[in-house]
C-alpha cells in the first residue's frame, strides 16, 4: 500500500514512523491545474505533473526532492530567481502553447484532491510560463519555515530539494 503524504505535514509525524518507511514508499506524483484565463481558445495544457521523493530519515530533520516536468511545453528554461525560501524558472513556451495565459497550482496528491498550501505553483503568460517552488507561509514541526537546498535543471526540467525539521 502507498502512503500518501502531504508534504508540509511530515514534519509532524512521530519519528518511529518516519525512520520505518522506505523512501520509494514515500514518492508521490503532484497534479498541478492549468487554469486558463480566456477559455478553451487559449489552447493550454489541461495540466501539469510534479513528482516529489522524500529522502531517508535523518534524525532531526526530513528532506525532499522534486522536480515539475516542463520540458514537455517549453523550452529554454532556467532558474530566473531565488533565494532559501523560494525559486522560479522560467521558460519559453512551445509555440502551441505561445497563446496561452493561465496560472495553477496543486490539484491531486495521488490523484486525491490536494487540500492543502500549493507551494508548487505556475503561471503562463506572454510566452513563458514560470514555475515557482515557494516555502513561504510553511511551517515543520518546530515552527520554522522549511528552506531550499538545490535549485536547478536535470534533463531539461526544474529540480529541487527541500528540507525542514521534526
């Protein structure tokens, strides 16, 4: 059976827990919606695909990897801003998608509805589309915000690695 986890809730999670699950117990796939501001003739993609793995426990702390499959729309994509709380990438949308102008955040963990903080965001406009992995307003168990620790490109798509304390 496959745990499904909100991400910004492990931190609360009771330690004999953690330290007993596998990591490929914990990989979970992300849908993120694509809300189109001007309707079916903007011709965006219906949605978009985050994955997230948590790494082995380390005592005192939880980390997490993670990466949004842009390659698939854009192009040229790169890291356009960040700092220990949030990053954004930018690319260059394929021209099927050059009209369209949308935003969207997580809709499903697991293909259950995901009701919690989208810290996985995006947005397409002008020709771009961003992607933005921000920690703000997240809190672990101790009350501190989770920071990034990797921020950057594997085979064309954005990566990242996050962590926070338990």
């Amino acid at each position: 059976m496959k745990l499904k986890l909100p991400w910004a809730l492990l931190g609360s999670l009771p330690l004999s827990l953690l330290s007993g699950l596998g990591a490929a117990a914990l990989a979970n796939t992300i849908e993120l919606s694509v809300l189109p501001l001007d309707g079916p003739a903007a011709n965006c993609p219906a949605s978009l695909t985050a994955h997230e793995t948590l790494r082995p426990y380390v005592e005192g702390s939880y980390t997490t990897d993670g990466m949004i499959k842009l390659r698939e729309i854009a192009t040229d994509i790169r890291v356009l801003q960040s700092d220990r709380f949030s990053t954004t990438w930018v690319g260059t949308l394929k021209p099927e998608y050059r009209r369209c102008q949308a935003s969207g955040g997580m809709a499903s963990l697991d293909g259950e509805a995901y009701q919690g903080h989208s810290y996985i965001r995006v947005q397409l406009f002008g020709g771009q589309v961003k992607a933005i992995l921000d920690m703000t307003g997240m809190g672990d168990a101790n009350g501190f915000t989770p920071v990034i620790t990797y921020k950057g490109l594997q085979e064309g798509n954005p990566r990242w690695t996050w962590a926070g304390t338990d």
